[in-house]
C-alpha cells in the first residue's frame, strides 16, 4: 500500500473529527445564542434538539477519530449537516445581498463536508482504525 492509501483515511478522519469537535465547542460556549438562532427558524424545543445534536456529534467525532464504526459515525455526522445545512442556512429565503453570501458560503461549506463523509462511507476508514484490527483471541482449528 502506498503512503497516501495508508496515511490520508487517518489524516482526512482526524481533520473531520477536528473540524466537528471545534464546532461543539462554539455550540457550547454559545448556547443562547445557538437556541435564539433556531427559535429564529422555527426549530420545535431547540435546548432539547442542541443537546441531542452535541451528543451524536461527539459520537461521530469519537467513531471517526478512532476508525470504530467510522461509517456509521460518518452517516451520523452526514445527517446532522445535510439537515444543518438545509435548515440553518436557508440562503434562498434571504434578501439582504451580504447576508445571501455568507450564508451560501456556509451552504456550500456544509455540502462539501458532506461530500468527504460520503467518500468515507463509501471506501471505508482506512487501516489505521479500530475496525480494521486484526482479531484477537484463541487459535483456529
């Protein structure tokens, strides 16, 4: 196996895992104003939607930066942004130019993110993960 087949899934997993971890953390550090942006668009019980939201977060982040059921992880994370993207950065209905962009900028951001989970659902976490251990235990008859 060359390098880029044995090193990047690692890497490329990590980055993902980074990527969602420090986005957690702005979720935290501004949960009123993460509650305030969803009441905004209509998002029903927003504390209890957050609070499930960080909580399969982290169970993506774990999965992909240990390669344990890195494709569910993946799924999970897929899901969260597609839905995140979708509903959050609704560019379409904004008529303010400035606003329009950024929030397109967000969008694209988010479909790109779900592109690279996509390829990692697709091919797998690489052979630097938990799932790819070799077994363990008693000898074969």
């Amino acid at each position: 196996m060359s390098f880029s087949e044995t090193i990047s899934p690692l890497v490329g997993r990590w980055a993902l895992a980074w990527f969602y971890l420090a986005g957690a953390r702005h979720l935290m550090e501004g949960w009123h104003r993460a509650v305030e942006q969803m009441l905004a668009r209509q998002v029903p019980l927003p504390p209890l939607v957050l609070m499930v939201v960080l909580v399969l977060v982290f169970m993506g982040v774990l999965s992909l930066a240990f390669g344990y059921q890195a494709r569910h992880g993946a799924v999970i994370l897929f899901g969260l942004t597609i839905t995140a993207a979708v509903v959050m950065h609704d560019y379409w209905h904004i008529d303010d130019p400035g606003l329009r962009r950024a929030e397109f900028e967000i969008f694209v951001r988010d479909v790109a993110i779900c592109g690279g989970l996509l390829l990692l659902i697709g091919l797998g976490p690489g052979p630097f993960a938990i799932d790819r251990a070799p077994p363990t235990g008693g000898k074969k008859h």
